[in-house]
C-alpha cells in the first residue's frame, strides 16, 4: 500500500486505499499488547473518519484485555495530558494532523503522555510485526466514556499565566479552529482570560474550511477577519490542535516559526534554563535563547527527538518551527493552548501591540518548500547538496543541514508523508528564497524528480 505510511511515530495513510479497518484493528491490537492490557486514553480529531477509526482501535484494543478510556474528540495534547493523569498504560490520538481530509492516522502515547521515543517505538513495532496477543472471552477488555476530559488540561494551562491581568486587558480573539478538535477547549480556554472570542470553524467535524496546514496561503480568512474585528491577534489551530500559527493585531501572518520564539521570549525572560528545537526550526529562537543567557539545543525533526532532549537537559521550553510548544509543566506533548495562554500572558505585561513586540525580535526570512521523492532517494540527495556546497558547515544524521555564519539549508524526508522538505532560512528573503530553490534544483536533478 503506497498510501500507508508506518514509522515509531504512528501510522498515517489514505483512508480506505491504504488505511483499512482491518490493518487499524491490528494496529490496536498490537499497541494494546504492548501495553500489557492496561488502561489506554483514546481520543480523535473531528475528521469524518475518525468515528470509523474509533470503532477499529477500541475492538482491536478491548480484544487485548485493555481498559480503554474514551475521551470522544479531543486534542492531541488533551490526550497527552489525560494518559498521564490518569497514570494509563498509554493512549491513541486518532488524527491525521496537517494532512488533507482524505487521509488519517494513529499517533500511539507513552505512559508519560507524551509520544513514543525511538526504543519505545522499536518496541512496540517488533509487537507490530510479531502480531498481537488476543484475550479468549474471559479477558476482554472495556471501554468507557470519560465526561469533561477538558478541566485538567484546562487547569494546568491557566496555572502557567497570571488570568487576572489577562482578564483585565479584554483582548479581542479570532480563532481558526478550521472544524478540528481545538475547537472544543480553545474558546473556552480564551474566555475563561476573558477574551472576546471570534470562532471560524467551531463545528468540530473535520469538514475543514480550508487546507488543513495553517500556511499564509490557507488563512486568508482568517487575515482578513483580524482586520474587520480589529482584532488585537489571530490564533489558527491545527486540526488536533497541537500547532499554532499566528496572525497580529495588522493582519499579518506571522506563521508557526515565531509561535515558539514569542514563547521563549516571553518564558525565558523570567526563568532560566534550557531550551530544545529541532534542526528545521528558525535561527531566532537561537538568538532569543543568547539574549535571556540560556543554554540552546537542538535535536533531530520530530517531536519524540525533542522530548528526549528537552529530558536529557531538563529544559524548561522545547518546540518545534511548525508552531509547535512543549511545555513539560503541563505534558511533554506540543500544545496549541499553552501557546495561545503565553503570548496574551505576555501581550499583557508587556502592554504593546503584538505587531510592535514581533518587530522587536531578530529579523529572518525562513523559506520551506517540498517535492515528492522516494524515501530511498533522499540520501543521494543529500550527498549532491554536500558535495555542491563544501564551505558550510554540515549536520548529518537527519538528512542534511548546511549552515554558513548569515544562512542555512536543510533537506530531509518527511517523517509523514513521501516528500522531501527542503528549508532555508537568512535575515535577506532574496537569499533565503534563491537558496532552497538551488537545494530543490539540485536534489531533483540527483533522483530525478
């Protein structure tokens, strides 16, 4: 099956030409088996068919002896936080994140609420291939509902801000939950500052009202209906509601890179200690990191690399460019609403406009582009780029980073789709543009795409 694509860090594929009911029930099974039978949170996005899904994973999870705790639609990081405060065996978002509406997925949890790491991924992949073990009729498992699964996630986002001094500055809000799952805790999260809220798309049905990624291109709407409210920020959610893009009080995007930079600012101004991104995440939250005397990390592109290295520095703040914030306070999962809480935390005490706090941040232009290419072709790849650029300093290792002292470039497989990612990033966008179409230009030629 083309269209499935299996890795440590879940399954994704084409629903119903690639996604099966039979191969997601397996799946569960497998999951359920490594987690000994024991009590695993479910959750899924609004996506249509999620409701199919849901049937697959809690037959092939009950078949395995697991307790499963149904939490009905829910965020990514609801469900992360909800495993680990009711100290279960794991969980299962049921979401395909960014991806078109054709498509779903299966993001398996660790009992820490976050998502597996390497081993615990190499692990529950032997369980996979060696195939579950099922239960006779006297050790099957059950499944209940969990009412109100938002309070907990709810509380321990309001813990990390001073409500009050939200409350008082009565920030206008839109909101662009685009019918995904954010739609159910991202408004009352606002109110409950005491924001105006303008919510787009609060049906949570995954009919999506445009492109599921939060790109310029696909908020428009959102832009545009900053300005009519004159709205003090635009917040565009994912549909598992795990990344943030931002629009400011002018209605402009000023995208998912400068979403965990306006954290670390904000964060690292009043406590110290590390902070973790990826190898694909923007220099500015670098730079931002230099400014409040930090230590800085990065790790390889995917979210259990981060959790890894945020854990192995004790790192107060991690995150990926893709508009994705760790906080491990509330749970080791990326989380729209702890971004949401920490930029109108800081809007209030910094008492300026959001366009005015951006334009006080390092300046850089950072320019991602893809194409479609075989993940066994990447590697060539790399190895063209490598050997047309000999001057920059190259990290391997997660296909291929090149950094020169004003830019940088790296090309990598998608961990999700059968793409290669290609970023560049310089404080010129003349520079960063005409460097990643060269690292295009040149890859293509390489794998003959």
């Amino acid at each position: 099956m083309a269209e499935r694509i299996l890795s440590i860090s879940g399954l994704r594929g084409l629903v119903g030409d690639g996604l099966d009911v039979e191969y997601v029930t397996r799946f569960a099974a497998a999951f359920g088996t490594y987690s000994g039978g024991g009590t695993i949170v479910l959750a899924r996005d609004g996506r249509g068919s999620g409701e199919l899904l849901r049937h697959s994973v809690i037959a092939g999870l009950i078949a395995t002896g697991c307790r499963v705790v149904d939490l009905g639609i829910a965020s990514t990081p609801t469900c992360g936080v909800m495993v680990q405060a009711l100290q279960a065996a794991g969980g299962i978002e049921i979401t395909a994140s960014h991806n078109p509406i054709e498509w779903n997925g299966l993001k398996p949890f660790s009992p820490a609420g976050s998502v597996l790491d390497a081993a615990q991924g190499q692990a529950f992949l032997k369980v996979l291939e060696a195939g579950p073990k099922y239960k006779i009729w006297s050790g099957l498992g059950t499944c209940e509902p969990y009412p109100n699964p938002f309070e907990t996630h709810l509380q321990r986002v309001l813990k990390l801000v001073n409500p009050r001094a939200i409350q008082a500055k009565k920030f206008k809000v839109v909101l662009d939950c685009n019918r995904g799952s954010g739609s159910l805790l991202g408004p009352r999260l606002l109110a409950e500052l005491g924001c105006e809220v303008i919510v787009m798309g609060e049906v949570p049905d995954g009919q999506f009202e445009h492109p599921a990624e939060p790109l310029k291109q696909n908020l428009v709407s959102l832009m545009d209906r900053v300005l009519v409210e004159k709205a003090d920020v635009g917040f565009a959610q994912d549909p598992d509601a795990d990344r943030l893009a931002i629009v400011d009080n002018t209605g402009r995007y000023i995208g998912e890179e400068l979403t965990l930079a306006l954290c670390a600012d904000h964060v690292l101004a009043t406590r110290k200690g590390p902070v973790v991104v990826n190898g694909s995440t923007s220099r500015v939250t670098a730079d931002l990191a230099a400014k409040h005397s930090c230590e800085f990390h990065r790790s390889h592109v995917g979210e259990a690399n981060v959790v890894a290295k945020m854990k192995s520095v004790n790192a107060v703040l991690g995150g990926e460019g893709n508009g994705g914030v760790i906080e491990p306070q509330v749970g080791y999962v990326r989380d729209s609403y702890v971004s949401m809480a920490y930029v109108l935390d800081a809007l209030a005490q910094k008492n300026v406009p959001l366009n005015a706090w951006v334009d006080s941040l390092p300046q850089y232009t950072i320019v991602k582009d893809k194409f479609t290419c075989p993940r066994e072709r990447v590697d060539a790849a790399c190895s063209a780029l490598l050997a047309a650029w000999p001057d920059a300093t190259a990290t391997a290792g997660d296909g291929l980073r090149l950094d020169w002292p004003d830019r940088w470039v790296q090309v990598r497989a998608s961990n999700t789709e059968p793409i290669i990612r290609v970023i560049a990033e310089a404080p010129d966008a003349t520079v960063a543009t005409t460097l990643c179409q060269q690292a295009i230009e040149l890859a293509r030629r390489v794998v003959g795409m």
